[in-house]
C-alpha cells in the first residue's frame, strides 16, 4: 500500500495518463471493467419548454436504461451544448441556427461524438445534417418535423418525430368532417411556421377547402400589430383559423382574441400538436384565454409506465423554477425513446471503433474542414434505422429513417384542462362529436356585419324580361322570375344575409369574369350553367327545366278533296279488303250452291250471287238463307271482320274531315340543314357554339334579340327555326301559342343558376334554399307568372298516322283467310267420303249414269234423281226397271214447281257432279 507522501505523485501520474488519452484521440471512451463508453453529443435550449422538458426525460431514460441493463458493455454518455440566452422560449426554442452549428462543430472535433440528438428546429437541422453526412456521425432530432429535411435525401438523418405532412393531414380531416369550405393558417413568421403553412395549404385543397389568404404575424408583434391582424381576421366571412406558433406569442394573441370575444360559438381555433400542450403547461393563465379552442396532439397510451414517469418528473421539478406540465408531451416522450433507442443500438455494434480518421485540427478548432470520419458511424446509424419496438410513446417504428405517424387526440379547452373529445388518423378515419353543451358545430363562416352588404349583379337583357327588369316598385328595385326566385331561397336561409342588385351592362361570359375578380360577390339572372363558366365561378342548382330544342312554325295537313273518302285505308288495306271480299263470297258458294237452290242459276246469275253476298255484308243487308254450318261459320267470322274495318274507317274519316291536322314544317337539325335554310338563336347565347357542334353552317345563323324577333322570322320564313333554352321558347309561345310548336330532340345543358365567386360557402346553403322554394306552392305560382296557365305539347308529324293500315288488321285477315280455308276443306272432305261410302255398298248401275232423284218436300218415296242443270229443269234418268230410253226427258212428280225447261239447260256445278256419280255408283 503507497504511503501517504507519495499519494500526490500518483495523483499527478493518473492526470497525466489521463491527458495523454485525450491526446491520442480516445477521449470519448473509458474501459473500466470493459465497459465502452461511447460519447452523444446534445443540442437543445434547456430555458425553452421544449428543451427544458425534453432533456429531463433524456436524464431519466439514461437512469431507467441502464437500471433495465445493467450487464451492457456498451454505454452511451450524453454531453450537452445548451444553446440557452437572454431570449424567448416557446414552440421553437432557440433559433439560432449558427449557435447550433456551432455547437456540432464543437462536438464533433473536440468531443469526438458518435452521434448527435436534438437539432430542435428545422432550421437548425438543415446546418447540422450537413455536418453530419460530411463526418458520417448519426444526427438525430425529435423535434425538428419539417418534411423539407428528408432522410432519404440525407443518409445520415434521423427524425423520431412525426412530420409536418401528417399533422396536415389530420387537420384538414377535421376540416372535411365538419365540412369546413374555407380555412385561415395564423402563424408565426419563422421557420417552423413558413415550411408548415405550405404543407397545410396543399392538404386543404386535397378535400377541395379553401384558403382565401394567410395571417403571418411577426414573433415579436405588439397588441396594436396583433389588433390590426384580428380586425381584417373579423372583416372576413372565413371563421375557421388553425394557430401555429410560439407559447409566448400564443398566449398574447388569445389574450386579445378574448377581449374582442371572437372566441364565441362562430368562431373555430384549431392550434397545432406543439402548442397544444400550452395549456398543460401554464395551466390557468392558457387555459382562461383559450376558452373552446380545438387542438391536436399524439394520441399517448395513458399506461402505468408512462404514469411513473411523470409522477417522477413532477416530484423533480417542484423543486425547480420550471413549470412541468400536468401530463407527458408527446415530444418528452419521442426524447426518451430516443434515447433508449440509441443506447440499444450503440450496444449492438461489434467490435466499436470510437476513432476519427485523420483529424489534424487543434483542440477547441471550429474548422469545417477538419472535422474528420467517424469509423463507427455507418454501422450505429444502420443498426438505428433497423429500431421496431414499443416505447413510452407507442410503437417507435423506423421505416427509412423516419418515425412513422399514428393517431392524433383531438382536445377542446374547457375550463382549466385540455380534455380528450376525439381521434383522428393519418387515413381521414375521424372520431368527434362537437363538444360543448350539445351544439351544433359552427358553419366555419359568417357574413360580417360591418360593410358586407353582397353587391349582386343583374345583367341588362331588355329582350326577356320576363326573367330580369328594373322595377322601382319591387323589393331591392328588380323584378322577374330569377329575382323571385333568389329571394326566397335567400328568405329560407336560417341567417340574414344583406344584399343589393346593381344593373350589369355587358355579356353573360364578362359578368361571370367580373364575379371571378371579385368584383361583385354574386350574379343573379337567367344566366346559363356553363362547362367554361364554372371553371371562373361556382353555380347553384339550376332553378329553371334544362335543355335547348326548336321552335318551328305549324301547318294544317288535312287538305280536303272529293276522295277524302278513300283516305282512311291505305292503297293496300283497300286492295286486301277487296280479295277477302270475294274469297268470302266463293268460299260460301262452294258450300251453299248443291243443297242451297239459292245460289244456283246461270254462271252470270251464280258468279252475281258470290259478289253480291260478299259486299251486303258491309252493311250487313244479306238475305240469302244459309243451309250449311261451316257457310254460316265462315260468314260469321266475316261479318266480324267487317264490323271491325267498319268502325275503324268511319272514326278515321270522322277524324279527317274534322279535326284539325297540324304538322311541324321541320322536324330535326338535320333536315334544316340538309335543306340550307336559316336557323335564328337569342343574341348574347352560346347558341352559336351549340349550333356548329351540330353541323350548321355560320353563314345560315341569324340573331334575333325578343320575342317578337322570333315570331316575325318564322312567320316570314327568314328562318326555318329559332334554336333556344326551353324557358326562353315556353315563354314565347306563351305570347304566341297557335302557330308555333316545340320539337325535335332536347339537347341536354344544366339550365339557369345563381353566380357565386369560387369557394363560396353561400353556394350549398343556396341551393338547398332553391330545393325549398321548388318543392313550394311558390313555384307554381312563378312559374304561372312567366309562363301563363297553358300547357305546352309538341304538334307531333301526322301525316301517316290517320291512314289506317294493313299491319293493322293482319290479326283478323288471317283469322277469317284460315276459317274459310278450313271450311272448304271439311266441305271437300265429307263429299269425298260419301263418294267413297256409295261406291263400296251399292252395286255398278247397268246404265252409269242412272242415279236416284233427290229427295224433296212432298215426297213420301225417293224419286228417281235426275241431273239438275237449273232450279227449273232436271233430266229424269231411267233406272233398269223403266222402259224409257237413255235420254229422255219425263216429268219429276215428287218434285212439285219444276217444269221442264230445254232451252234453259246449263252445266252441272263440279259438286253436284261429283254427287250424281256417287249415287249412279249406288244405284
């Protein structure tokens, strides 16, 4: 054991070993009991709350780390270069991005760190990461979430935060679920406040909400600065404001917000996920200007681990001047997993090499260009990417060098806390209802109540006024149907919005343009919804029937002639009616003529027989007694038939010589202009673009102004047709209804709407209003007012259509064609058969062409038949047992009226024929 004079010698040996390893490049590292010390170096402004907080958890994940590990070789040391001076602490923390370029320069060359934490703002990042990349040493910040500073870009980047971008994200998902149409940024102007702006702004107009200007207020702005920014804020219809910016400079602005109760029930504040915590950290003097005010956050698993932590921290720091918020931060937390992190992953590198190739520079140097290569850098910063694992913040998920986003906590301030009332995910998954004693959320706009009277432009169009004119006597000085209109949608609106008409000298494209420019805040008028024109402004619902068609003069068709008559059937109706005549008439000849002796006689006699009884069926004046059923079968369809075309020809002539036919003198497009004739269109229209899109030539266009421009051009014949919307032609036939018709096609367009300039968030309200006026007795009754009590039905082409036809009727042709057709057969049938029976029961006369008379009335015994010629003469043939001699003529006596006739003889009919040889084969 040395002696006690010696132990000042021993003290000096072990400094000067001590400096000797400092010399040699190896003073970051000590091997006591092999354990590796590897040096962190730590960037932060401890006197902002930010910083302040953040490295107290560094502190304690050091204590808990190393607790959980006690047999780690490797273990990391954290050497802070605090950037604290006489300036004002915040959101942002020191901005000094030369101080902490400084500070990284420092770390690097003279405590040769394997690795830094804590670039606390973007704009200190961006010098760091360069330092960084050149020395190939691990830069890793929790706070610093601009996405401008990509690990992609720069490998040697860490953030173990979330970015800019989803925090952008979650609030215009708000926006969206509440259906906020315009949003304001309130920012502060720094860094942090003008890469973040960018990123929020490009994310509203995703959902399609917009941002109609930017409050940018400096850092170190006065109350009569802020004033004037919250008195254009008030003047503005946009009530929607997401606030990002430093506690100090929050505190002073919602001060001030308070005073000029703009935090009222209209008014929505949204702050960002680092001023959130505001209120947990001043508590009441946030909390009693910030009534009502919305925030995000990262949604923080309120676990036993996480409360031991704070519980801890705020024993600690009841000691202190600092104030210590009531809950864990989310950026406390992503610093003490960075830790833990960092401290797995340095323990992780085999066989560490803690040196710096070639560093020249003197000790205390702050030359960039010396500061040398880490030799371990590469591999910890491989090793740290690679991290997965479920820290106090959540799960601590690394995917190309960045923290990837969770849910965010949707806050509401009410009384002194900052209470939880909602999620909401990077995926727009939104979990809220409005807080606040059951209320409907605000609209997010309001119409101010100093000096926003809407100007609303009417254009000056003398031609119809029935849709827009002056008129002193009025309301607001205008009348019309658009003026009605819009006034009661206005008078349905659940707020009072003040306005004014203006009278508007020029064309319907130019006060579309001057309502883009802001010149006026809304047009009014029979103003068409265009494709071009909505790209300038936002329309309502149309309130009016849409679609163009033509309007085209009328003639009557219906000449009347001596041969009117025949004008009901057509040529071929006629001609078939003809034929079925007298295949009835033969048809019932064929059956009746052998049993039936009125259908016999001479050929001339027999042949006036057939049309004869064909055509008195017309008028159903027939006599002739019917014998056999399929004759009176036939007939009975026939009289059908005819009863049927009866009735049919008489309402068709009826209709002829009586009602008007009207027919349109053009009936398409097509036909003007295969035809070359002229078309009119209302001047100041789009007409003329519509017209060329069909094929009409310019030079056959001709522009009319009124009404009365129409009726003189079709009435002269200037033009064919007028081409116009439907309101405008319904309200010229209103005015002249005989003589004009509405036809062809509807061209589909979406009619007239109310202008408003883009974005406007009048537009759903208004046309919700529209809805309710057209579902109201009130539409009936405007639009009895401009279109009068009559109804408008197109005068169709009629001149085919009075002509009855033969596809008509080809059901009964064919029905009266198959009866007759099968009543000859049968007929034929049954003569064949008893010509069949006859021949196999009787006996072959001795003479063939003996036969048995005919039996007639009177008549106790069958005469001998004889062949009858006519109904007055009969040739009696003698049968084996008479002595008369083949040919002679005797008297019948069993047929009573017949005398003989020789010079009336006439040739048997084939059935009769074909009977006296079936009953000489008989006989």
């Amino acid at each position: 054991m040395a002696s006690r004079h010696h132990l000042p010698h021993l003290t000096f040996l072990i400094l000067l070993l001590s400096y000797s390893r400092l010399a040699l490049g190896v003073e970051n590292s000590s091997e006591t009991n092999n354990v590796t010390t590897v040096k962190v170096g730590v960037i932060l402004d401890t006197s902002s709350w930010i910083g302040g907080i953040s490295w107290s958890y560094m502190q304690m994940a050091m204590e808990d780390f190393y607790a959980s590990h006690p047999y780690y070789t490797s273990r990391i040391s954290l050497v802070l270069r605090d950037l604290r001076n006489d300036h004002l602490g915040g959101l942002n923390g020191n901005d000094d991005a030369f101080g902490a370029a400084v500070a990284a320069v420092d770390l690097l060359k003279n405590v040769r760190v394997q690795a830094i934490i804590g670039p606390q703002t973007s704009s200190q990042a961006k010098f760091i990461v360069a330092l960084g990349n050149k020395s190939n040493v691990p830069i890793i910040s929790f706070s610093a979430k601009s996405s401008s500073i990509s690990p992609r870009q720069t490998p040697y980047f860490i953030r173990t935060a979330w970015n800019y971008s989803s925090q952008a994200i979650a609030i215009a998902s708000i926006a969206k679920h509440f259906n906020w149409r315009e949003v304001v940024p309130v920012f502060e102007d720094t860094d942090s406040g003008n890469i973040f702006v960018p990123y929020l702004v490009d994310t509203l107009q995703g959902i399609e909400a917009y941002v109609p200007y930017r409050c940018k207020i400096p850092s170190v702005a006065s109350n009569t600065e802020i004033n004037a920014m919250l008195d254009h804020l008030e003047s503005n219809r946009t009530r929607v404001f997401v606030v990002h910016m430093s506690y100090e400079l929050a505190l002073k602005f919602f001060s001030l917000v308070k005073q000029r109760n703009m935090g009222g029930d209209d008014f929505v504040w949204i702050t960002t996920y680092g001023l959130t915590d505001i209120v947990d950290i001043f508590g009441s003097n946030a909390s009693n200007v910030m009534p009502g005010v919305l925030g995000i956050r990262p949604s923080i698993r309120n676990t036993k681990r996480v409360q031991n932590i704070a519980m801890r921290l705020g024993k600690k720091f009841k000691l202190n001047e600092l104030h210590f918020p009531t809950r864990p931060t989310a950026f406390g937390l992503w610093a003490y997993d960075t830790v833990w992190m960092l401290a797995e992953a340095v323990q992780g590198v085999k066989h560490a090499n803690l040196s710096y190739k070639t560093s020249n520079a003197m000790y205390n140097s702050t030359d960039f260009s010396n500061i040398g290569v880490s030799e371990m850098g590469q591999n910890l910063t491989s090793l740290i990417e690679s991290t997965n694992f479920s820290g106090v913040s959540g799960s601590f998920n690394l995917v190309d060098g960045q923290l990837q986003s969770g849910t965010y906590e949707i806050t509401y301030v009410n009384g002194s806390y900052n209470n939880p009332v909602g999620t909401v995910s990077t995926r727009n998954n939104v979990s809220i209802n409005w807080p606040g004693n059951n209320r409907p959320p605000p609209r997010g706009w309001q119409w101010p109540t100093v000096n926003r009277t809407l100007l609303i432009a009417v254009p000056n169009k003398p031609g119809f006024s029935e849709f827009v004119k002056p008129d002193n006597t009025a309301r607001h000085n205008f009348s019309g149907f658009s003026i009605k209109v819009f006034e009661a949608a206005m008078d349905s609106l659940p707020y009072k919005v003040p306005y004014n008409f203006v009278e508007f000298d020029g064309t319907y494209d130019d006060l579309v343009y001057q309502v883009y420019l802001k010149k006026f805040d809304a047009a009014v008028g029979d103003v068409t919804i265009l494709s071009n024109r909505s790209m300038y402004a936002d329309f309502t619902l149309p309130y009016t029937e849409s679609g163009v068609r033509m309007v085209v003069p009328i003639k009557d068709v219906n000449k009347k002639s001596p041969w009117t008559f025949l004008e009901p059937l057509t040529a071929k109706l006629w001609l078939t009616t003809g034929a079925f005549f007298i295949l009835t008439g033969i048809t019932v000849w064929f059956i009746e003529h052998r049993v039936n002796h009125e259908f016999r006689g001479n050929p001339a006699n027999q042949m006036g027989s057939i049309f004869y009884f064909a055509f008195s069926t017309v008028v159903f004046a027939h006599r002739e007694r019917l014998v056999s059923n399929l004759s009176r079968l036939v007939v009975i369809i026939w009289v059908f038939v005819v009863f049927i075309l009866q009735q049919s020809y008489t309402a068709s002539l009826t209709s002829k010589l009586t009602v008007e036919q009207l027919q349109a003198t053009v009936t398409s497009i097509d036909q003007i202009i295969k035809e070359g004739s002229y078309v009119g269109y209302l001047n100041d229209s789009f007409m003329p673009a519509l017209l060329k899109r069909m094929g009409v030539n310019e030079s056959k266009m001709i522009v009319l102004s009124s009404p009365k421009d129409y009726n003189e051009a079709l009435s002269t014949g200037r033009v064919a047709a007028v081409v116009d919307e439907i309101p405008y032609l319904k309200v010229f036939l209103n005015k002249y209804p005989k003589n004009y018709s509405m036809v062809g096609p509807t061209y589909r367009i979406d009619g007239f709407g109310f202008v408003f300039p883009r974005g406007s968030p009048l537009v759903p309200d208004v046309s919700r209003g529209i809805l309710n006026v057209m579902e109201s007795a009130n539409m009936t009754k405007f639009d009895k007012i401009l279109y009068g009590s009559g109804t408008f039905v197109d005068k169709e082409d009629t001149s085919n259509s009075s002509s009855l036809t033969f596809h008509s009727f080809i059901g009964l042709f064919l029905l009266t064609g198959v009866s007759s057709i099968i009543a000859l057969i049968i007929h034929m049938l049954f003569a064949l058969f008893r010509h069949l029976k006859s021949s196999t029961n009787t006996e072959a006369p001795q003479n063939p062409l003996e036969k048995d008379e005919p039996i007639t009335e009177g008549s106790n015994s069958p005469p001998m038949a004889s062949p009858q010629f006519s109904d007055n003469v009969q040739f009696a043939v003698g049968s084996s047992d008479s002595e008369s001699n083949f040919g002679e003529i005797t008297s019948d006596e069993g047929t009573p009226g017949r005398e003989i006739a020789n010079d009336d003889i006439e040739m048997p009919s084939f059935g009769e024929m074909l009977d006296q040889t079936s009953e000489g084969h008989h006989r």
